[in-house]
C-alpha cells in the first residue's frame, strides 16, 4: 500500500512536469517560424497521450510497466519533435528533457542518466538524416552536458525527496499505529471499567473502583501524573467525600455546598462541565490537592431528576479534558451511576431482608408472649381446678358440679383464644376472600372471644384494589392496633375504616376510644422496652411502601392511620410527601 502511494504520487509529478514542458515548448515554437501542420499533430497527439496518463492518475490506475511505458513514450515525443522542427539548433531540442525528467523521478540518478542517454541516440538518429555526423556531434555537445548533468542532479533530488516521503509516510504509519493501539486499548479500557463496576454490590467498593479504572483508563506511558479525582456524595445537604485519590488528609474533610462555580453549573444543569484555573473557582479553591491542577471536570451523579453526588478529575495539564479524554469519563460515570444504583438497591433488599427477619423474630416472640398470658395460663388453671375438685369430689358432690361447670368455661374461653390466636396467625379468609371480610370475621372473633366490639367501615371493592402483598401487610397493622388497644388502651370501642385518599392511594384507619398515651414518650424508651410493637408497625408499613402514622394522647384515644399508594407514582408522591 506504502509503495503504491508513491509510484501513484511519481506519476502525478510526471503528468504535471509533461503538461509545463508539452506548453513550453508549444509557446517557444509557435513564437518562432510558421508551425507545420506535422508539429501541431504531434504536439496535439502529445496532450491527449498525456490527458490519458492524468486520467489513470487520477483514478489511481496505472498500466503494465508503467515507467517503461512512459520513458518511452517521452523518448519517442522528443525525438518526432526535434526531427519535425527541421532545424539542429531549434528551440525543440530541449524537448529531450522530458524523458530525463521522467526517468529521474521513477529511477533517480540511474533514471535520469538513462532517460538523458536514450533522449540523445534518438534525437541523434533523426539528425544523421538532415547532417554530417560531425556537425551533429557538435550540436549535441551542449545539450548532452545539460541532459546528462540534468539527469544526475534531478535523479539525486528525485532520490532525496522519495526517502524523505518514505520516512513521513513511515512516520504517518507509526503513529497510525500507535493511534490505533491507543484506541484498541481505550476501548478494552472502556470494557474493563463496565466489568470491574459491574463486578461489586459493595457500595464503597464501587466508589473506589471507579476512581481507579478513571485513571488506569486514560493513563499514557511517560506522560504526566495521575489524576486528582473524588466521589462526592450529598448527607444532610452537603457534598461530603466518599472516596478520593490524592487528596490530603484535609481535604477528605472538606465539605463542599455545590451552590456556586462549576459544581452548581454541573449540579443544576445535570451535565458535566469543565473549567481551567479552578483555583479561581469559589469552592474548589478551599481543596489543596486542586491548587496544582490547571483544569477540572465535573461529573454530576444523577438518579432519575435528582443529582445525589459528583465525580471530580483534576489534571496539571490545562488542556487535558478533551473530547476523548472526556469520553473515558462520561463513561466512568455512567457506569459509576448504573454501579452505585444497584449496590444502594442491593444494601436496601439486604436491610430489608434483615428486618423481614427482625419482624419474623418480634412475631415468634410475641406469640411466645401472648401464649404465655393467655392459654398457657389458662390450661394451668385448668388443671389446678381439676384436682380441686377431685378432691371437693370427696367432700360436697354439689359443690363439685358446680366447680366442674366452671372448669367447662374456662376450657371453652382458652379454646376461642387459641383460635382467634391461630387465625391471625393465617386468616385463611384473607387469602380466599379478601381483606375485608377477613377484618369483618377478625372483628367476630374479637367480640366472641373477649367481647371487644370492633367495627368494620369499608368502600365496596376498595380492598380489591390493593395486591395480596399489601392486604397481608394491612391485615397485620390492624391485628396490632386493635390488640394495643384492647390490652392496653381499655378500650371499649375499635373502629376499622378503610377508604379512598386521594389519586391512586387507600387510607386504612384504627381509632378507639381508649385511654391513649404519650408517644413521644413511649418511643423515647423503645430501648428500655422489651416490646417494639410500634416500631415494627412502620417497618411492616414500609415493607409496602407506607406511611404510618400514630395519633394519641392521654384519655384521648388512639387514631393509627396508614397511607397505601397502589402505583409507582403514588409511591414517588409519598416519598416526596
């Protein structure tokens, strides 16, 4: 490919010489005596010869033995010129200058000597026609110094500037290459920085991961130093470091605002930006690992519309965040943002799962609780009245039916309680039928088992709005309220209401007319408790996306209420709420 590009470049520089010369000479001969129609012929069979030869150029086409060909051809020209001219010492002499031209730039020296010594038989052939030989060795003496002198100065000059075209175009080659390996090991760059980000749910590995691959993925061999960079992330609305790379202990506890300068223009426009002399920058001037650096480029973190962090890139060359370079980081980010997204998700299912298990745990302990108060009891009681009355069986026969019926009661209220126990633990009737009528039986048993009136108020087809998931959770955060309230509250009246609250969203309601509490005191000693029953109300509440919320104070009652977003935009709504 390298040395077609060279003979196609010869062959331009001979097209382009045979044009000056072809003009010249038709200038300097139809200046002289009248032209015969034999010279115009030739010279016109000259141009379209030559016409056809910068056709091929031009098309990057050249014919078999092109050089010889085209040697030739000048030969051949030259010598019909000189004999038409009809005169030894004509102007058209020197047309025997175009074969040494084209002989010196296809051959060099060697070329241009040949072209010169075949230029001189021919034109030596058509004069022995007209003259002595000694007369036309004579005239030749001239132009065979200036032929032979022409072709070894050209074909040197010719030779020279081909070697120097050869090293430019190994020169171009090299760096080609280089460019090319550059690229291939950006690009394997770019795909080592999706693999090593993608490789981690560990949200502080990724931070350090990104801030490496940055500078492993833009590194070039003995050109300048690594990058100053940081992961900024927003806690309490401030941009406090995550993880830095050449930074000094000092700036780790810097805290930046992200109001002004460049990290406010990158924060609010949600795209990176790029400065020169950031010591001029009002908040990247308090970080002294930025003082050396003459540029920064800002990338801001972004999820959804809400920008929750920055990456910033420091370099002590002023001209060092280019299109390319600034690329590589547009990439880092990216993948950073996608990296950190899935490791906070992760972290967030990891602390869910703990609490689904914390809440497993708080249920297996609160039915050790309620069975120790209530059947556990009972059955002791039970048999501690069974061998009361054995023994009354001795003495008064009257008096031990009359215990025996007693016996009876009790077995019977210790029976209702371990149903109405076993169906909260599975309501059944939740999953066949629904919530409500779920909460309806719950409200049943409630009152067979311990005369607690509870009332149910439901929109028709209102639960059927919510998915099963969420109905279990609304069954258990009613089970708990309405159990508060009969246990602790006194209370003499429960009421259930659930109901529309707005665009896509179902209020459930828990109010009684108990003696209430104060809760901000109750929560100020959850740690002395050894019951968390509130605490665990929000976490099953967030479990679904809720929002709980308690109402109560001292011979006021009680008022538990929860939101239900039934879609993801309700979800958003809440969490913006």
């Amino acid at each position: 490919m390298r040395r077609l590009e060279t003979l196609l470049l010869a062959d331009r520089i001979v097209v382009a010489v045979r044009w000056l010369g072809l003009i010249s000479l038709a200038a300097l001969a139809f200046a002289g005596d009248e032209v015969s129609t034999v010279l115009q012929t030739l010279f016109f069979l000259g141009g379209v010869g030559n016409f056809i030869l910068t056709g091929l150029t031009l098309f990057r086409r050249r014919l078999p033995s092109h050089e010889y060909v085209s040697i030739a051809a000048d030969v051949i020209l030259a010598s019909l010129l000189f004999r038409v001219s009809g005169t030894i010492n004509g102007s058209l002499i020197w047309a025997g200058l175009l074969p040494v031209v084209t002989g010196a730039v296809y051959y060099a020296a060697q070329g241009g000597l040949l072209g010169a010594m075949l230029s001189l038989i021919g034109m030596s052939v058509m004069a022995f026609f007209d003259t002595s030989v000694s007369e036309t060795l004579r005239a030749f003496i001239l132009p065979s110094i200036v032929f032979l002198g022409g072709g070894l100065v050209l074909g040197f000059l010719s030779r020279n500037a081909s070697n120097e075209l050869k090293q430019r175009l190994l020169s171009e080659v090299g760096i080609g290459a280089q460019s090319r390996r550059l690229a291939r090991n950006r690009i394997q760059a770019v795909y080592d920085i999706t693999a090593k980000l993608n490789s981690t749910l560990n949200y502080s590995r990724v931070l350090d991961l990104a801030l490496d691959v940055s500078n492993q993925a833009l590194a070039q061999p003995g050109r300048g130093t690594p990058l100053v960079s940081a992961f900024y992330l927003y806690n309490g609305g401030m941009l406090e470091v995550g993880s830095a790379r050449r930074y000094t202990p000092s700036d780790m506890r810097v805290t930046l605002r992200g109001k002004r300068g460049l990290l406010a223009s990158a924060i609010n426009a949600g795209t990176p930006r790029f400065m020169k002399n950031p010591s001029a920058d009002p908040e990247f001037r308090r970080i002294v690992a930025l003082s050396n650096c003459k540029s920064v480029y800002c990338y801001p973190l972004k999820s959804g519309l809400d920008v929750y962090g920055v990456l910033i890139f420091g370099s002590e060359d002023e001209n060092y965040f280019v299109e390319e370079n600034r690329e590589i980081l547009n990439i880092v980010g990216r993948n950073a943002q996608v990296s950190l997204q899935n490791a906070r998700l992760y972290q967030e299912l990891e602390e869910e799962k703990q609490r689904i298990i914390q809440i497993q745990e708080e249920t297996q302990q609160k039915l050790a609780r309620d069975l120790h108060d209530g059947p556990t009891q009972s059955v002791a009681a039970i048999a501690m009245r069974v061998n009361f009355a054995r023994r009354l069986m001795e003495r008064d026969i009257n008096a031990t039916g009359e215990e025996l019926f007693k016996i009876e009661d009790l077995a019977r209220r210790t029976t209702k309680e371990i149903r109405h126990m076993l169906f909260t633990l599975r309501p059944l009737v939740l999953e066949s039928s629904g919530l409500v009528p779920a909460l309806e039986s719950m409200a049943e048993k409630m009152d067979e088992t311990y005369e607690q009136k509870v009332s149910v108020e439901a929109d028709p087809g209102i639960d059927q709005q919510l998915e099963s998931r969420k109905q279990a959770v609304a069954f258990y955060l009613v089970e708990e309220a309405t159990n508060n309230a009969r246990k602790h509250a006194e209370a003499e009246h429960i009421w259930i209401r659930i109901k529309p609250a707005g665009e896509d969203l179902v209020l459930l309601e828990i109010e009684d007319d108990g003696e209430g509490f104060d809760l901000s005191a109750v929560e100020a000693t959850y740690d002395d408790r050894g019951s968390l029953g509130l605490l665990n109300m929000r976490e099953r509440a967030e479990l679904i996306s809720s929002v709980l919320q308690i109402d109560s104070r001292p011979k006021r009652g009680t008022r538990v209420r929860v939101w239900i977003p039934l879609t993801e935009a309700a979800i958003e709504r809440i969490k913006n709420a």
